[in-house]
C-alpha cells in the first residue's frame, strides 16, 4: 500500500478545518481514528454527518457506539464519557449515518444527550 501521495493530508489532533466552515472532528470510539464532519450551514443549529461512528436504532430514540457493532463488544465507560464530552461541544440539530435510515433531522442533539444519559 502506497503511504500517501500528493493529494493524501495526514492529520491529528482533536479536529481539523477544511474549507467553508468544514470541520473534521476525530471522536474515537468505534476505532481509533473515527471522525465526524461538521457542516454548520447544512441545518439551522449545524449538521453532523457521522458514518458509523455511532448507530441509529430501530425506534430513532437513541444512538449506541460501540467498539464493534456486529461482534457487541461495547467500549469502556470512561472512553463513552470521552465522547460524550467531544459531542457535547459541538452545534448541531441534523444527523446523517451510514445509512439513509440511520439519518436524524430533528432534534438530533437532544436524541444524542438523551443517548449518552443511558450509559449512565
């Protein structure tokens, strides 16, 4: 495997800037390296498009991270409150997964919170 090229930018810390107000967030969890993009002209309070850094469940009440989703193995308290932290930060109302049904529109921020409080 080729390490990088002209066009590849490593990067690491916490977040990175891109360009129109496009923010990389790296917030682990699901692996190390696990990021989120921030678009904060998407939705009115900003929109998180998350991959599978977290899961929608079925019922679209609350989101889960884990570790590994298809083998259930759940991450340790103290990296869940790590990310509850890292999400904390952030302004956001709209949420966009992997996959469509795993999109959030509305009051994603609360649904999210309300998700954490579960771990609790």
């Amino acid at each position: 495997m080729v390490n990088g090229g002209r066009l590849v930018e490593y990067w690491t810390g916490d977040h990175m800037k891109l360009w129109n107000q496009l923010t990389l967030h790296n917030i682990g969890g699901h692996f190390d390296g696990s990021s989120i993009l921030e678009i904060p002209w998407m939705s009115e309070k900003g929109t998180l498009l998350i991959g599978d850094t977290m899961y929608l469940s079925p019922s679209m009440k609350h989101f889960a991270t884990m570790r590994s989703y298809p083998n259930r193995i759940p991450l340790p308290q103290n990296e869940i409150k790590r990310i509850e932290k890292r999400f904390e930060e952030l302004s956001f109302d709209t949420v966009y997964g992997f996959y469509s049904y795993q999109n959030v529109e509305n009051n994603a921020k609360e649904i999210v919170k309300d998700s954490f409080a579960k771990y609790q």
